[in-house]
C-alpha cells in the first residue's frame, strides 16, 4: 500500500455505508416479515379449512425449503456472477410472490408459492452478507451486519403485530396478511436502485479497473483493497469441503443449524405452542413474546463488537438450554412459567442470532463468501424446516415435555460444537482473508484448534 493510501477495511463509516446498511436490512425486514406472517395467518386459515396438523407443518416448512434452495444455489451464482444483479431480482419475486398469496385457493397452491418465495430468501440470505460485509470498515463491521438479523427480527414482529390488528376484516384477512408483504418488497426494491458492485468481488475477477472506478466514486481516490487473490477463481461448492475450509463450513452449518430449529418451531407456531402449554389468550402471548425477541435482537447489535464472537456464541447456547429446561421438566407448568420461559427465550436467541450474520461473512474469502454463507444458510433451512414440520407432529404424538426437551438437546450440541470448532474474527480485516493469516491455511486469532490461543472474553 502506497503513501497516503488508506485500506477500505480502515475508513470512517460514511452515509454510503449507511444507505447499503438500510438498503440490505431492508431485504432482511421483507424476509422476516413474510416468515413470521405465516404463523398468524395460518391459525386463521387453518381451522376455517381444516387443515391437518401435516399439512400446516407442511405449508410452515415450505419457505424454509425454498430457503435451503436458495441459499445452497444462488450463494454459488452470486460469487460467480456478482452481487449487483442478485441483489435486485430476489425483491422482484418478494413482490410478485406475495401478491399471489392473495389468490391461492388450495393449500398445494400456498405451498408453491411459499417455496418459491423461500428460494428468493434464501438468495437475500447470502447476497445480502456478503455485499454489506465487503463494502464496510472492520471496527463497525460486527455491529453493522448483526443489524441484518436485528430487523429481520423487526420485520418478524412487525408481521406478527400487523396480523394480530388484520384479524377482524373476516374470513379473507388471512390472505391480506400474506399479501401485505408486498408492500415492504416495492419500497426497498426501489431503494436498491442504483447500489454499486462489491469492488472486492470486482478485484476478485480480475476486474481491477472497474473496481477502482468504484473505490474512487463511493470512497476517494486514495481507498485501496487490500491484498486480493493474484488470479481470478471460480467459485465451487465443493472448495468448502477441502481440508482448508471444511472446519469452518461445518461450524458455520451447525451453529446456524441448531440456534435456528427451536427458534422456527416455536414462533412459526407461537399461538399454538402457547395454546398448548395452557395459556388461554394466545395472541397476546405470542405478542409478548415477540416484544421481547425484537429487544434481544437490539441488545445484541450493541453488544456485538463488545464480546469475543467465540464467548457469545458458545455461551447464548447455554442460556437458551437453560431457558426451556423447566418447560422439559414440568408437566403442567403455570402460565407464569411458560411466559417467563419463551421471554428469556425469544431475548437470548434474538439477541445470538445477529452472529448468523457476521460469523459466516468473516469466515470465508470474497471469492467464496456467497457460497460459504450460502452454504450455512441452506443448512440452517434444514434444521428449521425440520423443525417447523414437525412440531405440530410432536405436540400431538409426543407432547410438551418431550418437545421442549428435543429442543433443550439440540441447543447443547449447538454449544459443544462451538466450544469445539468456534474461532475467533471480532478484529479481523477482511482484506486477510483472501489468504492472510486471518482465513487462510493457518489457525485465527482465538481458534479452539491454535495451540496456545487464548480464550476469548468480553471487552470492558
């Protein structure tokens, strides 16, 4: 780096910086909104239909299927084929998909749609991280990507609130709840207008000219990258697999995996859960709750950049075990006690959450970003379809007990896989991790597998 240079990694945040922070977030709003839509709108549906426990579990896991998809496809297509592009045509199908919504007839039919617009998530899940990511500096990285889960936190209470208040406009409110979405899809799709191409994935192509031509319009003259790969690479799926990244791709997959399943079983069905475990008014409840989600999610961007990402993430698993273990141990618990334990619940993983959209970001090299968080994210669409399709199951065939312990088991191996694979990137700059020591073949700061690496704790 030359005299009187400065890295991107190193600028002051910029009101560039915060318009592709709002834009991106933008995209996460839409995407928990139309999640968190369904659960209302369908114990308003469900019982004017009918509908089998299966096929509401079923409609439920749709989105998170077409998540996986997504995710799993369109984080490859994004390395390859950049950022810019993707970052459009996902909000498209959010408008057309959830306009249709209002027209379905048949539950198959909500079931396609639901998918399709899940594939559209998925992508957004995956472009979204990586084009924020590369374009932010290190010291309000942490804070600035943990606020994608924060308003997809927004957005999931939002549609919980605006279905609660469309419940009296009669037997057809179900389809305005779901077809509301479309209105937060046209406006952040047209505030996306006019975003530039990440100029990391552009150095990574080869394409330095263009991307110092973006360097020089959004930041200055003088910003520079950084180290970049020396030649161009294409993007592969199964370069997550070889001994260099196949750690981090398998902790990335598995603590998405398991903060995820619990946390759509229960809210995708928040109503019914509550119903179940004997709360009458169930919709108050659930409101409650969700109050208490989008608080963690504001917690944990503030404290984002003041705990060690390994500490938080291992510890947040003990807290959310802790928090359904009495509902695992009771067989008739008060409404105080189911209250007070989906509160702490819905605070922990909310506010742990926000890492599902920093860690994954900071693992991986700019030509494998998309993929890498591709990768987790569709992973993660595992455990929560799983989860969401089967817990009308389980409460019927298995009960409240036994559905609050599967899900006490799946967040204790969400913290030993931490404690076992967890490295540590808080105050890594994202210009190592084209090969630097950061990211590439040698142990991060902080990583449980670095002989001598110290353990992480919070900073005062």
């Amino acid at each position: 780096m030359g005299n009187g240079t400065v890295l991107l990694d190193d600028l002051p945040l910029s009101k560039f910086h915060l318009r592709v922070t709002a834009y991106t977030t933008g995209g996460m709003f839409c995407d928990g909104y139309i999640l968190g839509m369904i659960g209302i709108a369908l114990a308003v549906w469900a019982p004017q239909r009918g509908l089998a426990a299966a096929t509401e579990g079923l409609i439920g896991a749709s989105a998170l299927v077409g998540i996986f998809l997504g995710s799993l496809i369109f984080g490859t297509i994004t390395d390859r084929i950049g950022r810019q592009t993707m970052y459009l045509a996902d909000l498209a199908l959010f408008v057309v998909g959830s306009v249709l919504q209002f027209f379905v007839a048949e539950p198959w039919q909500l079931v396609a749609l639901r998918l399709i617009m899940g594939v559209a998530i998925g992508a957004d899940y995956a472009i979204g991280a990586a084009l924020l990511s590369e374009f932010l500096p290190r010291k309000q990285r942490g804070p600035l990507l943990a606020s994608l889960n924060a308003v997809w936190t927004v957005g999931f209470v939002v549609a919980f609130v605006i279905g609660y208040l469309m419940r009296g406009l009669g037997a057809d409110s179900w389809r305005w709840m779901l077809a509301s979405s479309a209105v937060p899809a046209v406006i952040v799709l047209c505030l996306r207008l006019g975003t530039p191409e990440s100029p990391r994935w552009l150095a990574a192509q080869g394409r330095r000219e263009e991307s110092d031509q973006v360097l020089a319009e959004f930041f200055g003259p003088d910003v520079v990258l950084g180290e970049e790969p020396p030649e161009p690479r294409r993007a592969r799926l199964a370069e997550l697999f070889t001994p260099r990244w196949r750690r981090r791709t398998a902790f990335t997959a598995l603590f998405w995996f398991c903060q995820v399943l619990p946390f759509f079983a229960l809210f995708t069905f928040a109503p019914t859960v509550l119903s179940s475990l004997g709360l009458r008014d169930e919709f108050t409840g659930g409101l409650v709750l969700n109050v208490f989600q989008l608080a963690g999610g504001v917690l944990g961007v503030v404290i984002m950049n003041r705990l060690a990402r390994r500490g938080f993430v291992l510890w947040s698993f003990v807290v959310l075990a802790v928090s359904l273990l009495p509902l695992a141990l009771s067989a008739h618990p008060s409404a105080t006690l189911v209250v007070a334990s989906f509160a702490v619940f819905a605070f922990a993983v909310s506010a742990a959450g926000n890492l599902e959209t920093v860690y994954p970001a900071e693992l991986f090299p700019t030509d494998l970003r998309a993929t890498g968080v591709g990768f987790a994210a569709a992973m993660s669409r595992i455990g929560a379809a799983i989860g969401t399709f089967l817990l009308p199951l389980s409460l019927v065939h298995l009960g409240n007990q036994a559905t609050m312990a599967i899900g006490v088991a799946v967040l204790l191996l969400g913290a030993v896989v931490s404690w076992a694979w967890a490295p540590e990137t808080r105050h890594l700059a994202l210009s190592e991790s084209s090969g630097g020591a950061g990211l590439g073949g040698g142990p991060m700061p902080g990583d449980p597998t670095s002989a001598g690496a110290p353990t992480p704790v919070a900073e005062a």
